[in-house]
C-alpha cells in the first residue's frame, strides 16, 4: 500500500507521503483525515470516528485499507501541504 497509515493514531508522525521519506506533522496529518472523512464510507467514517474520540485503537483491515487509499489521492491533489 502507497499511503502508510497508522491506523490508531493521527498524532506526531502518522501519515507518510507516498514516494519519500517525509512525514505529516500532527496538524497536516489531521487537516488530511478531516478533508477526507466525508468521502469515506459510512462504516470507515464512524471507525475514524471512533478512533480520534478515543473508542477504538485500530481500524479494521476493511477501513484500513479504504482511509489509506483516500489519503494517498487526497495527497496526490494536495501536493503542497
């Protein structure tokens, strides 16, 4: 997968750009799920959710999978965070 996602945690160092080795600071890392969270399904929605309220550690594989592909095409239109 492109788009490394750790799925229990949108804080410090979360999400890495795919192709380098630059990593999203706490703020970006948020700015993109919070861009990206009402175009993921109503299940992958309430799971991101329920991690960043803190109610689950982890996403489902299911999830997992749908969040780090809209992360890697939200980052490909938004090249310059």
């Amino acid at each position: 997968m492109a788009a490394l996602f750790n799925p229990g945690t949108w804080q410090g160092t979360a999400i890495r750009i795919p192709g380098t080795k630059k990593t999203l600071s706490e703020k970006q890392s948020a700015q993109v799920v919070h861009a990206i969270l009402p175009a993921l399904s109503a299940n992958a929605s309430n799971q991101v959710r329920r991690v960043m309220d803190g109610e689950v550690e982890t996403l489902t594989y299911t999830a997992h999978v749908e969040v780090a592909s809209m992360i890697e095409g939200y980052l490909k239109r938004v090249p310059n965070l």
